[in-house]
C-alpha cells in the first residue's frame, strides 16, 4: 500500500492526508492564524487502516512543514496534543 502524505492548502486551511485508491484513509486537517500559528484541529483514519501509524506520520509531516514555514503549533486536536 502506498503511504505517500500529500498537502494541499488555500488560504489559510490545509490538510495533509493519505490516500487509497483514489479515497482519502488519513487526514491531518489545520488553520494558520494571522500570528502564523498552525492550529492542528483534526485527525482522522479510516477504521481499515488503523495500527499502521498513518496518522502518526502526518503529523510528522506536518511538524516539518511547520518548521520550514517557521510557524509555531497550537495541537487542538487531542491526538497531536498528546504527541
């Protein structure tokens, strides 16, 4: 299965997500507020594919692309919160 994260944003929304197929399996969905805060506001993984880390590995590249962005993380959501 391939587990290639793709990125897309418009104005200040974005997600980074997994796809399967042609369907979204793993979602990372953020804001950026104006202070260039990237709020972490959702995860999620298609039942079928838990216990693979999927969304592990997005939050893993959205904290890189918080970094090349030098933006600062507000985790909401519990899963990164807890990361």
């Amino acid at each position: 299965m391939d587990t290639d994260v793709k990125h897309k944003q418009t104005d200040n929304k974005g997600m980074f997500f997994i796809e399967h197929e042609g369907e979204i399996i793993s979602e990372l969905t953020y804001k950026v507020k104006e202070n260039n805060v990237m709020v972490i506001n959702h995860t999620e993984t298609d039942d079928r594919f838990t216990g693979r880390h999927l969304a592990s590995k997005l939050l893993e590249h959205a904290v890189a692309y918080a970094r090349d962005q030098v933006m600062k993380i507000d985790p909401l959501c519990p899963f990164a919160a807890a990361k």
